[in-house]
C-alpha cells in the first residue's frame, strides 16, 4: 500500500526534475509514490521522466490552469497521504520518515511544513517563515 503520494506539477522546467527522479529512485522501496504533473505540452519533461521512469512514478497531463495540476495530481495518487511540492523543492534525505511520524503520532488531519531557503549550492540562506 502506497503510504504518501508526492504530487509534483512542473512545466518546462526539466533541469529541476533530475533531483526529483534522484529522490523517486532512493524512495522507490519506501512506499511513497511521485505524481508528476506536466502542464500543457511540456514534451522535454514527459520525455525526461518517461525514459527514467521507476515503478513508484506516475506521469499525469495537465492542460487547465496551474492550480488545476494539484486536483489532477491527487486523483491519480493512491497515497493516503498527499505531500504537495514544487519541481524546484527538495526533502532532505529521509525527511518523509519524520512526515509521516508526525502524521501518525498525532490525530491531525493536516500536518503543514515549513521550508528553507538553499542556494544552487545546497548552503542554507533563511527559514522561510509563514
């Protein structure tokens, strides 16, 4: 059972999905799924993630507004839980293990993150605070 759906819009950014399919590989025995949104008719990125796709990647098209590209994504997760990302985010390595701790740990119905901002790097600039 697929435990946590990552849901991935991105749109002529395939540079930034190199990282994303990285992660999809190290996770992909984790049970956790990659739904990756292309919008509109990015072939570059269907052709990127067609040609590594591991068994733990869907691919899904999106031809609605940006905003649409998560409804869509979450209708093709079988994840009982959704982690909404942007193809320029990353998780640090096994970040999703304290997610779904806390997930599990407590009876929240959501659990919101916060981020950091990381050069090109991967040196820490700022939390992002909200």
């Amino acid at each position: 059972m697929i435990t946590l759906s990552f849901i991935i819009p991105t749109f002529l950014r395939s540079e930034k999905l190199k990282e994303k399919i990285k992660e999809s590989i190290y996770l992909k025995d984790k049970n956790v799924e990659f739904v990756f949104v292309i919008e509109r008719e990015d072939i570059n990125s269907f052709e990127l993630l067609n040609e590594n796709k591991e068994k733990n990647i869907k691919i899904v098209f999106n031809n609605g507004p940006h905003y649409h590209s998560f409804h869509r994504g979450a209708e093709f997760s079988s994840g009982k839980y959704l982690c909404f990302m942007g193809d320029d985010d990353f998780l640090l390595k096994n970040n999703f293990i304290k997610i779904l701790e806390k997930i599990k740990n407590s009876d929240a119905e959501w659990l919101i993150g916060g981020g950091m901002y990381i050069n090109n790097k991967r040196q820490f600039i700022r939390k992002n605070i909200t």
